[in-house]
C-alpha cells in the first residue's frame, strides 16, 4: 500500500508538468483551432534559459523560472506572428505542417547553440525529505506540484474573471462576431499564445530541477504526451488538461513501477487510441455538430 500511495505521488509530480504544457496546446487550439506542436519545444528552450542563468548568470530558482516565463512568452508570440499568422486562413494541413517546421527548426537552433549532448542541470534547489510511514515526499515535488496549482489557478482567473479573458472566450465561439463586436482578434490570439508559452517555459524549468538533465530534444516526447493529456481531458478545456495531466502523469509512472518501463511510452499513445475511438472529444468535451 506503501508503494502505491509512493507511486501516486511520483505520478502527481510528473502529471503537474504534462498539465502545464497540455494547457498551451489546449488553450490554442480552443481560440484559433490549431494543434502546435512546436510547443513542445518551447517548454525545451525555457529549460536552457533557465539552465544558462542559474549556470552562468548565477541566478536563484525563482527569478530563473520568472525569466524562462517571460522569454518563452516572446518566443511564442514571434512564432506566431511569422509562422502561424500568415496561413490563418489556409488549410488545417498547412498550419499543422508549419506547426512542425518549427518544433525541428527550434531543435536544431538549440543543438546548434548549446550542443547536442544531454547536460546537467543545476542544483537550484536544496532537496528535503519527509518521511510518513512508508511514503517519502521531497522539496522538488512540492514545488512542482505548488507551482502547477497557482499558475492554473492564475490562469482560471484570467480567462473566467478579466476583459481578455472574456475576449478569449468571444474568439473561441465566434471569430468573426468577435471581430464584429470590436475585439482586436490577432491580440488576443497573440495573448493566448503568450499565456500557453509562459505555462510551458515555468515546466521546462520544473522538469530540469525535478530529472537533473536537459537536452535539445527533450520536448519530443513530453510534447507528445502532454498532448495526449489536452486530448483526454477534452482539447479545448482547461480543466480537461488538468485532469488529463494528472491522469497520464499517474498512469505512466504506475506502469512503470510495476515491471512495464519498457512500454509506458506505448501504454500513453495506446490511451490515445482509445479515447479517439471511444470519445474523441475527451472526458469533459462536447460532441458538436458541424454544418457541412
């Protein structure tokens, strides 16, 4: 019982940051309808900035994540503008395809910059354990797990309580009566993709303190994940990347506890399949019909 109590919360710590990077791809492609899979890698490129100014800056943790926050923030407004704005009326296919230009072009300028080869990230943080009974819960993951529940809570408050929020909401619907209403639609698709990117620039950071190591092609795979997570809880809804978050978090890290790390990858693209066939709009999504 022990263990699995233990598991559960490795599994929580691991779900807090594919909730975080599930959150930018969620709140995408709820506003402008557009999977970017070149978020993956700005999670990567918020884990070096945060490595070169606790590394070479000599910054602590936290400035070091408000940093790698803001930089990412920039970045994906920039992607947006060059890569993303021009084919907003082109087809799904177009974009998609651009959306993965990107994610190899930000790989291959990081390898180029920084090396291909795995680094270690800085001890930024002093690890204390806590021992209850059989259970053991460190620093790193309660700052994960602390520092996933403010920014969702932030990000809640943004999008139910503020004028931008309300804007988001209006182009998420309508586009065009958006934009009949007054509401600037090229900002607040800009402002979507500046909350996603500052999300995925704080778990770049996160994930270098939590695994001790950071390489240019480590936003494959969680990138992948975290998606899966978006789909799962419902792309499109913030609570479903949440909840889909932890649910992947905790089911690959129990898989892998017990005898299957070989395969826990294969088990997360294997619930893929299933909620595609079985509900392809996610836990909390709405099936909505389309006029043809």
């Amino acid at each position: 019982m022990d263990n699995l109590v233990q598991q559960l919360i490795n599994g929580i710590s691991l779900g807090s940051i594919y909730a975080l990077i599930a959150l930018g791809y969620t709140m995408v492609y709820g506003v402008i309808k557009l999977i970017n899979f070149a978020h993956g890698e700005i999670y990567m490129v918020g884990a070096y900035v945060g490595y070169t100014l606790i590394q070479n800056v000599g910054l602590g943790l936290f400035p070091a994540i408000l940093i790698s926050m803001v930089f990412c923030a920039i970045l994906g407004v920039v992607i947006e503008k060059v890569a993303y704005k021009p084919l907003r009326g082109a087809t799904r296919v177009a974009t998609l395809i651009t959306a993965i230009g990107v994610s190899y072009l930000l790989q291959n300028v990081m390898i180029y910059i920084m090396g291909p080869e795995v680094k270690a990230f800085p001890t930024a943080l002093k690890v204390q354990n806590w021992t209850f009974g059989g259970v053991t819960i460190n620093s790193q993951q309660i700052l994960i797990f602390l520092t996933t529940v403010v920014l969702m809570v932030g990000l809640q408050m943004i999008v139910k309580y503020t004028k931008m929020g309300k804007a988001m909401r209006a182009v998420s619907t309508d586009p065009e009566a958006a934009q009949l209403m007054g509401i600037n639609v090229d900002n607040i698709i800009s402002f979507t993709f500046v909350l996603g990117s500052t999300l995925a620039g704080a778990a770049g950071v996160l994930v270098g303190i939590y695994y001790n190591s950071i390489s240019p092609l480590m936003g494959v795979t969680p990138g992948l994940k975290a998606f899966v997570a978006a789909v799962f809880g419902g792309i499109g809804i913030i609570p479903g990347a949440l909840v889909g978050g932890y649910a992947i978090g905790i089911i690959e890290t129990l898989v892998s506890a017990y005898g299957g790390s070989m395969f826990k990858d294969a088990v997360v693209y294997l619930i893929l399949i299933i909620i595609l066939i079985v509900k392809p709009s996610g836990i909390f999504g709405k099936n909505t019909k389309e006029k043809v």
